[in-house]
C-alpha cells in the first residue's frame, strides 16, 4: 500500500539540510511498530529553493510519500502521525492536513522507475566497502540487488526458499542515456550518505539515484515498490516510482484520513496508460536480458 501524506507547512521559507531522510527516519522510528510490516519512505516533496543553510520550502504544502506491505501497518504509521498536530523536521513545522491513496499500479516482468531516494547495494553486516563506487551497468552491481532483494522477501516472509527458484531473472538496466548526461554537465548520480543508526566507522553509504529498467518477475517488482529496492529501506533509502506517470491522475483522497472543514473532490479519473512495450527502453531490454 501507498500513501502521500500532505502537510501543511506553518512557516513557509523555513529549511532543511539537503539530505533529511535521517531526520525523517527519525521521526517515523517514534512511532513505527518494532513488529509491523516493513515500510519505505521518501523525501519532502514541495517547491523549494537553495542556500548555504539547505532546502527552503516555499510552498504551502509539502509532500511524503509512505510505503508498507499491508495495509494494516499502514494505517497505524498514519494515525500515529495524525495524532501530533505539528511535527517539527529541522526548522519545519509540519501539520499532517490529509492522505492520497496511491492506485496499485499495472506491474509487468518489465517495469521503468526512476528513484525518488537513492539506492543503497550492500547492507552494514556485508563487510564491503559502503561507500565503494560500483558502474550501475556492471554485473556485479545488478547481483547485490539481487541479493538483497532475495535476502530482504525471505526475512519478511514474502517468499520461502522452494520459490527462490522462480525468480531467477532479474536484470537492472540502467538509462545510458541520462548517465551520459549527468556526467557531460558535470553532476553526480551517485553521493556519500551519513547515517545515524550505525558505529563511526559504518555511517557513511554510497547511493545512487537514476531511472532504470527492471526486469523481474511481477511478485518482485510489487514487493519492490512497496518495500523498497537495496538496503536501509526503512531510514528512507531505495523508494522508487514509475517512470512517465501522471501523479495527479494515479491518486484519489483516502476517506479515513481527510481534512476537517473543507470539501474536497475525490478524482477517479483513471490514468492514461503508457505504452511501455513499444518504447526503446522495452525493446533494449528484451535484447539484454
């Protein structure tokens, strides 16, 4: 299940540090239950502008984005954060207004997403170098995510090891295109993270943030979506979203969780459909895998 969670900001202009998935990761380990399904997160969505001191939003609202597996453990994040009237995130003050429920999407073995938080490959028990930078068109980089998405559907009992063996095929092919790109103006796409939950010596990760090809069977792909692709999903790492998708035309109001004193229209406008199979990032795909 996937939710966005509107606030309505009381001090517009007001900053956080650019990277803040920490301060949210903190925020949410308050309230999360240890037991509950596993849950992912993304940054603050909103318009903002740069300084010295980070991101200032200046929008009225801003946006989170929550994932969990159920339902149930979705709905117990979002009452949590509804009972406190102001959440306080760096220098913004936060006040949860109302939920969009997130349609299901249409999965396929062949999926396009971009990355809405940066994907982490290796977890802190592997003993590899976190902050090591590996191509994401090399082989290995594919079979660490593949590991851990192996590792992390065995853990939260999604699959047991008599399935392993249908899910083989799993190929990340990443958009030479934008790459080339970013590199040419001189950008990263791939940036070393501090966490907080770690000793001195395991606090820092690479990650990596780009639109990519995923080829994987369809149990997969709708774990990864709702849980997360990599490691360090639930400190905000590894969200992901479609590629080419009209968010206004993929989201409805969830009735459990609307604001109080205003009319607001449900939209059941059902989204236009992307034709993926006839786009070149299908076409390569089927050539590589």
């Amino acid at each position: 299940m996937r939710v966005r969670i509107i606030f309505r900001l009381q001090n517009r202009g007001a900053s956080v540090p650019f990277y803040h998935q920490n301060l949210l990761a903190e925020m949410l380990s308050t309230i999360v239950d240890p037991n509950a399904s596993e849950y992912n997160f993304s940054a603050l969505k909103g318009q903002t502008r740069v300084s010295k001191r980070g991101l200032h939003y200046c929008s009225r609202r801003v946006t989170l984005v929550l994932s969990a597996m159920d339902q149930k453990s979705c709905d117990a994040i979002l009452l949590k954060i509804f009972e406190k009237p102001i959440w306080q995130v760096s220098e913004l003050q936060l006040q949860p207004e109302f939920v969009e429920l997130e349609k299901e999407p249409d999965f396929k073995e062949i999926m396009k997403y971009v990355c809405i938080s940066p994907i982490i490959l290796s977890s802190a028990s592997s003993r590899r170098n976190l902050k090591e930078f590996l191509p994401p068109d090399s082989e290995i980089f594919t079979d660490l995510l593949y590991e851990s998405v192996m590792n992390r559907m065995l853990s939260a009992g999604y699959i047991d090891t008599t399935d392993l063996q249908e899910f083989t095929k799993f190929q990340l092919i990443p958009d030479r295109r934008y790459l080339e790109k970013v590199q040419a103006e001189e950008k990263k796409f791939a940036r070393i993270y501090r966490l907080n939950t770690y000793t001195e010596d395991e606090l820092e990760v690479r990650g990596y943030t780009f639109p990519f090809v995923l080829c994987a069977p369809v149990r997969v792909q709708e774990y990864l979506f709702s849980a997360g692709l990599g490691e360090f999903c639930e400190e905000g790492f590894g969200m992901l979203d479609l590629a080419h998708s009209d968010h206004g035309r993929r989201t409805l109001l969830y009735p459990d969780f609307l604001p109080e004193g205003e009319n607001f229209n449900i939209n059941n406008t059902p989204e236009p459909e992307f034709n993926f199979e006839e786009s070149e990032y299908y076409m390569n795909a089927q050539q590589m895998v």
